[in-house]
C-alpha cells in the first residue's frame, strides 16, 4: 500500500518500484490524502473540477503499473492535519487491506536534498500513515469500532519510507523505468515537457543506482517491524 498526499506523489517517488512489484506477482493499493483540489492554477478552474481532473489522473496513473485501487480521502488540499479522524481512517483502508508493506514519504523531511521547503501536507500525511501503523492498526483495543465493522488489527511488516533519493535501501527498477514515465505524463494538469521530464526522471534514477549493478533505481529508508520468523508465524496463525 502507498500512502501519499497528493496525486502524483507516487508517480514521483515510488511508481517504478510499484510496478516492479506487481510486476514480481504482489498486488498494491494506492491511498492518497487529497485530490490536489487546488494543484490547478488555470484561472476559472473551480477546486471540484480541479479535483476530478486529478483523481482521473491519479487512476490512470495507477493503471499503466497495474494498480486497480485508488482511495481517496479527499482531505482539504494544502491544509491536511494528522487528526485522529484522519489516523482512524487510514486505520480502516490498512486494516482492510492488510498490506505487507507500506510505502510512505518521511515526516521528519522539512528541507529537500534539493533545497526546497517538503509540502506541509506531505509532512502530516506522512506522521499520520505512520502513527496509524504504529501501534493503531495492529492494537485490537484502538478504534473498537472497526473490530465491529470486521475490520480486525492487522500487522504491517515493513515501512519503506521516499526521501527524494535518500535512503540506503535501493529497489532496481531497470526493468520498470519507462512505466514509471508514462505514469507521470498521465498527470497532464501537473507537468509538461515530456522529453525533458523523461530525461531529468532517467537522469535521477541512474544517479541513485550509480556504483550498483543496476541502470536505475529508487531509494528507501526501510523499517522492519515484522521479523521473517514473527510474520511467517503470522501468517500461519491467520490460517489455522
């Protein structure tokens, strides 16, 4: 499961390693906080318009990698908060579809390695997806009434954390690089210049995998929460 701000922040950080995945047999789910309800600056554009043209965006993205599901929460775009109602929400989409891993940006990212300022909302997004795994989604006794619902505590194994190519766990994505490209040139309300984009995205890539045995690759952060030996008896216990 990813678990982003905005619609084309997948696109961005991790569809290359999505697509390898599903492309490995694993099946993904994308979450996203907003609809990027105010990302279109076309004067006359109206913030439900806008969030339409997005979220068709987003699914099309989703599709080119293989991703069918897309939830949107349809927080309020440049103002999300990490609320408890926020965290139960993400809670329920876990829970419901019980993902292995969860692939998330980081909240403690204020400056990019590039020089900017992170968006707010990737920080609160971030620290809300991560207070939910932990201990929210695997504590039986937090948010009762999705155990009502059927909506059980579930363990998430692995957080796999972007950081704009920090990070010292690299997914080889030479094999995937072109769909993560087309992914992005489904977000036409964002980005523009193809051939540029492309060669900037490739350029990227090649730079995170240099040194490795690889032509490209995204870069992760990654925090096991589940040993091999703890999820594989996990799992046997959820069969019996």
């Amino acid at each position: 499961m990813v678990v982003t701000a905005h619609p084309d922040d997948t696109e961005f950080g991790c569809a290359g390693t999505i697509a390898q995945w599903v492309k490995d047999g694993a099946t993904a789910a994308y979450v996203l906080g907003t609809s990027g309800d105010v990302g279109i600056t076309t004067p006359g554009m109206t913030k439900q318009r806008a969030a339409e043209i997005r979220e068709a965006e987003a699914i099309a993205a989703a599709k080119v990698v293989g991703v069918e599901e897309v939830v949107f929460l349809r927080e309020p775009d440049g103002m999300v908060q990490n609320t408890m109602d926020l965290r139960r929400r993400l809670v329920r989409e876990m829970r419901r579809f019980k993902p292995e891993v969860v692939i998330t940006g980081d909240p403690t990212m204020f400056f990019t390695p590039m020089g900017g300022i992170n968006h707010p909302d990737h920080r609160a997004m971030d620290e809300a997806t991560l207070d939910a795994i932990f201990p929210a989604v695997g504590q039986p006794n937090l948010f009762q009434e999705l155990e009502a619902e059927g909506l059980q505590a579930h363990k998430v194994r692995k957080i796999y954390l972007t950081a704009r190519g920090q990070g010292d766990v690299l997914v080889d994505i030479s094999e995937t690089m072109e769909l993560k490209i087309q992914a992005l040139q489904k977000h036409v309300s964002q980005v523009g210049g193809w051939a540029e984009l492309a060669d900037r995205m490739r350029e990227w890539s090649s730079r995170i995998a240099e040194g490795k045995d690889m032509a490209y690759a995204e870069a992760y952060r990654v925090i096991t929460l589940e040993s091999d030996e703890a999820w594989e008896k996990l799992q046997q216990m959820g069969e019996e």
